[in-house]
C-alpha cells in the first residue's frame, strides 16, 4: 500500500457512506432500509454506468438527517484518509441532493464543515469545502442555492459540477460559474468522466474552471491533450472509479499512465471510494501494481495533487 502524502481533490463527502455506517445511521433515524442485511446491501454495488451508481449513492442519502449524521460521515472519511496519507483535502457536498429530501442546508453545510474544522489539530491534514451542484436538475435551482450559501457565508471555497453527466452539458450553467466567479470561489466541474471531449472544452472556454473533474475523454482528443498540457489544467482522476463505473474498459487500460508521460498535471484521487472498492492508497496501490509506475512517477502524481490544490502558497510549500 502506498502511503505518499499527497492532496485528495476529488471527494464526494456522501460517497464515503460505508455500508455499516448507512446502516448504523439508519438505526439511530429509524429508518427502514430496503434491504435486509449488510451483504444485502453490498450486492447492489455492481455498476453498468455513472446512473446505476447514482441511483444508489442518492438513495442511501437517506440515512443521512442530522447534522450528526453529516459529521460522523465526515470524521470517518477524515481518519480514513489520514491513513491513506492525505494531508489536505477538498470535499465535495451536494447540498441539493440534501435538499430534495428535506434536508436543510444548515444540517449538511455545518455538519460536514464542524469536523473539517477539527481535522488539523487531529490529524494535521488541511482542508477545504466545495458545494457541487446537480446538472440533471436545473440551472436556475442551482443558482437560488449558491446565492442561499452565500447569504449563510457557508465556508465554501469553490463550486463543482457532478451528477449525470451524458445530455447535461456544461454550457447550461455558465451563469452559476458566472455568480461563483463573482463571489470569489474557485471553480472545477466533472467533464469527460462520460460525456464527450468538447464537455471538457465547455468546462475550460465556458465555465472559466480552475480543474477538470475526471477528464478522461481527453484522449479522443489530441489536440486537446496537448492544451491540457500546454495550459497545465489539472484533471483529477479517479481510476477504481472509471473502472467500476465502466467509463474505462479495464484498469490495463487506463489513460492515467499515458497522461502523465505526457506531461498532464493529473492526480489520483478516490471519488466515491465506500463505492469503488478504496480510498486513495487503494488507487496508487492497483495503479502501481498495473503500471508497474517507478518511484520518481508516483512522487509527480503526488506532486501535482499538491499543485493542483487550492491551498495556501504556505501550506503549498509544507506539502512538498
Ligand atoms: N457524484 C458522485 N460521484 C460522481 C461521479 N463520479 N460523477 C458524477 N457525479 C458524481
Ligand atoms: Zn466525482
């Protein structure tokens, strides 16, 4: 396993609901699970596709009611990762999916910030929030919740895209990114996990984002891998992610290798890792085994995680 300190830049915070902790949470809520026991639970983690995943990630949110819920989720991630070698993090919250259950913004916003706010003292790992709206649902909902965060001053320092991506192009939220934009925050989106290339091109000419989420279809693109390059746009990538999601057809296949040879600034990251079968070191370890990667390649995916990261210059400098 590897334990390189490193930078976790994609994180969804509700894709680290393990299956006890869904059930232990659901206990505490009384809430009635559909299904009966833990293995029950566990055979529907066989995905075709990015939906198939997301009708399950969206459905055990269930659990998740009280600010307490938010929090044990969190401080279980956070001591996690601190094992896997994390030193800074930047979690995603979709706090629409919160909402659509009656959820208010309040309960998911502090609950995951309060113990993000403990992490360096606990762990010493350095932190940051990022509000990730759904682009299967619409624009304007997204906007009236990125204007409700600010009016709360939700300690949020960028704005993402997730969800469905295929038929949700990046072109649909230009004035969200415009608002974020104007308020200050760093922007990223997903684009290229499924969806074409040119959602990647959208993301970068429309959105004005500092990271591309996933990116992967890049490689139907040369012209614009050699612009991912040229501009050193980050793609945080998420192997045992495209894996199980089939957005690759096997690990052997991965782009990762080919992209760093190329001088890409990616990183590797966990994505949803209860889902995926692991957490960051789980992603360096079958990558290191598959690619057979050398010391000196591991040390720049590292590296470039710290790069990519919006930390301070001075926390920049403590990482390296
Ligand atoms: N939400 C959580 N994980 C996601 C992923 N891999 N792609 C899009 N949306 C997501
Ligand atoms: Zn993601």
């Amino acid at each position: 396993m590897s334990k390189l300190p490193c930078a976790e830049l994609h994180l969804h915070i509700e894709g680290t609901l393990e299956p006890e902790l869904i059930f232990d949470l659901a206990a505490r809520n009384g809430i009635e699970l559909p299904y009966a026991d833990l293995d029950e639970l566990r055979a529907r983690y066989e995905f075709t596709d990015l939906q198939s995943f997301l009708d399950l990630y969206y459905a055990n949110m269930d659990v998740l009611r009280t600010e307490a819920d938010f929090a044990d989720m969190t401080r279980a991630y956070l001591a996690r990762a601190a094992a896997a070698g994390v030193r800074h993090v930047e979690v995603m919250v979709d706090p629409q999916a919160h909402l659509a259950r009656g959820v208010a913004l309040e309960t998911c916003i502090q609950g995951v910030a309060a113990v993000l706010e403990t992490s360096e003292a606990e762990f010493g790992m350095s932190t940051a929030l990022i509000a990730a709206f759904l682009r299967d649902r619409p624009q304007e909902e997204a906007s009236r919740v990125l204007a409700d965060l600010l009016a709360m001053n939700a300690p949020i320092i960028g704005i993402g895209l997730d969800s469905a991506e295929l038929g949700n192009p990046p072109e649909n939220f230009v004035p969200l990114y415009e608002q974020a934009r104007a308020a200050g925050l760093k922007l990223v989106a997903h684009a290229g996990e499924e969806g074409p290339s040119h959602y990647i091109e959208q993301a970068l000419d429309l959105l004005l984002v500092d990271r591309i989420d996933h990116g992967i279809r890049c490689m139907d693109d040369p012209e614009l891998v050699a612009r991912l390059e040229r501009e050193q746009v980050p793609l945080t990538i998420c192997p045992l992610s495209n894996v199980r999601l089939q957005a690759v057809d096997s690990l052997e296949s991965h782009p990762l290798p080919l992209l760093l040879e190329q001088g890409l600034n990616v990183s590797v990251n966990s994505d949803d890792p209860a889902y995926f079968g692991g957490y960051v070191d789980d992603n360096f370890a079958v990558l290191r085994r598959t690619f057979d990667l050398n010391p000196a390649q591991l040390a720049r995916l590292a590296e470039n995680s710290v790069t990519a990261s919006f930390a301070s210059a001075q926390r920049k400098a403590e990482l390296f």
